[in-house]
C-alpha cells in the first residue's frame, strides 16, 4: 500500500494529477492511499515551493508541473 | 520582408470574403484575425522554448538565488527573476512565503511580485512585434523601476507587521530539489505541457483581448479618442490606471488593446499606464494576497502602484508630447 499525497492549492492542475494517479493505479492494480493537501504550511515544510507537488511514503518525488504518465507509472511499480 | 500573419489576414478578408478594411467590419475583422494567429503562434512557440529551460528556473532555485544576498545585489536579482519567471498566479502565495522564510527582506519580495506578472518574456515578445521594439523596451524598463521603487517603498515603511503572523511561524523544510527533466526528450514533453496548459488558462483572457481590440479598431472612431483620452485631458492618466485595478488580465491579452488604442492616437503613456495596471493590479491578485497580508499592507501596495502607474503616464505624455 503506497501513501500517496499531492500538493497544490488551486489552477485545477492538482485535481488533473490527482486523477492521474487514481486511474493508473486502478489500471496497474497497485493499492493507494491518495490524499491532497492544500495547507500551504504543510506544503512548504516539505520543502516545495511549486505545485502540483507529488510526495509518496513520505518523500517528495516531483514538483511544479503535472507529471508524465510514465513518471507516474514508475513511481507506482517502483 | 513578408509579415505572416498579416498576409493570412489579407488573404481572408480581403480575397476570400471581399472585405473593405478601411471599412469597420473589414477592420475589425482583419485585426482579429492577424492578432489572433500572431499571438498565440507566438503564446506557443515561446512558452515551448522556455519551457525547455524552465528547470533551471525553479521557484526553490529563485529562493537559493536572492536568500542571503545584500539588498544592493538582492533588489536588482529579485526584480530581473521576476521578470524572466511567469509563474501562474497561483505560485504567489508559495513564493512569497518562501521567500520572506529564507530571510529575504519584505521589500525585496514585493520587488518580484510587482515584477513577474507585469513583465515577463511572452508579453515582452509579442509587444516587440505587434507595436514596435521601442514600446517593448519602454515597458520594461519602466516596470522594472516601478517594481524596484515598490519594494524599496515597502521596505522603508518597515511594514513587517502587516504581514499576517502564521507566515512568520511556517518552518520551510530543505527544498529537497525535485530531481529535473534530463534528456531532451523529457524536457520536450515538460515543454509541451507547459504550453498546454498555459494556453488552457490564458485563451479566454487573450480572445477577449482581441476582441475588444478588434471592436476599438474597427469600429469606435478616432475622434472619440482625441476628445476624451488625448493627453490634454489630465484625467485620463488616472482613469486608466482605476480602470485597471479591478480589471483582470494577463501582460499578454492586454496587447491587442493597447495596440489598437495606440494606432487610435491615444497616448503613450497613458497605454502604458493602463496595460500595467490590468496586468500588475487585479482582483483575484488582491484576494490571493489576502492569504498572506493584512488590508493595510495590501492598500499600500495598491496605493503604490497606482501612483507608481499614474507617474508613468503622465511623464511619459509629457516626454512625447
């Protein structure tokens, strides 16, 4: 079971990449826990400045732009 | 040397549709059409160069950039990242915490906020080859000062308690880099989102641009403009700088009209005056930083703008007159 957060408060891109990972991880059977945060302390305590901000078990892996499918298809197989 | 896209629009309204364009729907729509090719060609290519070398020009790098520097070399930085970095709006908020947690000064930070959405690489472009380079340089040089005379306003008001308490309070955690797009493939792709999703949010905003562009050349005549916006009238200046403040657009969709009030004989200044107060001062800006300031910090800054613009204005109707 992977914890998977996304960072971002508004544009509308966090709720894309939201979406892009809870259809690929549908699609690659792989149990997540997806939540999204929009607390701008909690944000930049993990140390991101840029959103949408992806962080999964606890470790950012990615921000500022919507991420590729096949970023996220690693990131869930990994 | 052949223009493009005016030789599209020629092609379309005057061989295909039979259109006069010295006539007002002829005008208009010719307008519409050149501008409407021009700037989203240029939107797209831009953003997709840029784009390519975003990753050097990551928020936490910015941050790295201007932290800890003098306010000698860190007003000149923070001023010129804001104008070669368009982050979208919503990034202010980040940014501006981000910054003022690194221990860069509260001047220095609404140094860059002033900066970046009224200056920045797409506007700068598609203003150099709709209206002439010498507008384009004009407006930079010009909002780059404006921007640096804000924040050194703002500093030595010693206005640090209007910031509201809990920025004060939030811990950054070390940046841990998010790792970047290698190959050029993959800064490829990057690029390419980039322009589609600024296209998805800037579209609108930038036909609307046109469209009252288009109407103004088309259709409202010269002689409406010398008698209400010549540089005679003394409140025309501060009229399009109000007109601006509630007004939401980007530098970019603000183009078309300044282009088209431009050729209309409206002056220099007052364009100038009125296009960075659409881009510079908004609502949905106002309402941003209300996250992170208090009304009094935001009245000043929306105070100083608009002296800062209506300045601008006149001193430059006065230059070219």
């Amino acid at each position: 079971m992977k914890n998977i957060k996304v960072l971002g408060g508004c544009c509308g891109n966090c709720d894309t990449v939201m979406k892009m990972i809870e259809t690929q991880a549908k699609n690659l059977g792989v149990e997540v826990a997806l939540e999204k945060v929009t607390d701008m302390a909690t944000i930049l305590g993990l140390g991101v400045m840029s959103t949408p901000g992806v962080v999964i078990d606890g470790k950012v892996v990615h921000s500022g732009s919507v991420p590729a499918p096949s970023k996220i298809d690693a990131w869930l197989k990994g | 040397m052949i223009d493009p896209f005016k030789f599209l629009a020629d092609l379309l309204t005057i061989r295909l549709l039979g259109l006069d364009v010295t006539q007002s729907l002829g005008g208009a729509l010719h307008f519409f059409i050149e501008d409407t090719a021009k700037i989203f060609f240029l939107l797209a290519l831009i953003v997709f160069v840029i784009g390519l070398f975003r990753s050097m020009m990551s928020p936490e790098r910015v941050r790295k950039l201007i932290g800890g520097k003098r306010r000698i070399v860190a007003y000149p930085a923070a001023v010129g990242l804001g104008a070669v970095t368009p982050f979208c709006s919503c990034s202010s908020i980040p940014l501006f915490i981000g910054f003022l947690e690194a221990g860069i000064p509260l001047g220095v930070t609404m140094s860059f906020l002033i900066a970046s959405p009224m200056i920045n690489e797409i506007a700068v472009i598609i203003l150099a080859s709709s209206i002439g380079l010498e507008f384009a340089v004009l407006y930079v040089v010009t909002g780059l000062t404006v921007g640096l005379i804000g924040g050194l306003l703002i500093d030595g008001m010693k206005l640090e308690r209007y910031v509201e308490d809990y920025v004060w309070k939030i811990h950054m955690g070390e940046a841990a880099l998010p790792e970047h797009p290698e190959s050029w493939a993959e800064r490829a792709a990057y690029a390419w989102g980039e322009v589609k999703s600024i296209l998805k949010r800037l579209w609108l905003y930038v036909f609307i641009g046109i469209g009252i562009g288009a109407f103004l050349h088309g259709y409202v005549p010269q002689e409406f403009f010398t008698q209400y916006a010549s540089a005679d009238n003394p409140f025309a200046v501060p009229l399009a700088v109000l007109m601006g403040i509630p007004l939401y657009g980007s530098a970019t969709s603000v183009i078309p009209v300044a282009e088209a009030l431009l050729a209309k004989g409206v002056p220099v200044g007052t364009v100038l005056a009125l296009m960075m107060s659409i881009a510079a001062l908004s609502l949905p800006e106002v309402i941003m930083l209300k996250q992170v300031i208090k009304p009094q910090l935001i009245a000043i800054f929306v105070g100083i703008l608009a002296v800062a613009f209506i300045f601008v204005g006149y001193g430059f109707n006065f230059i070219f007159s």
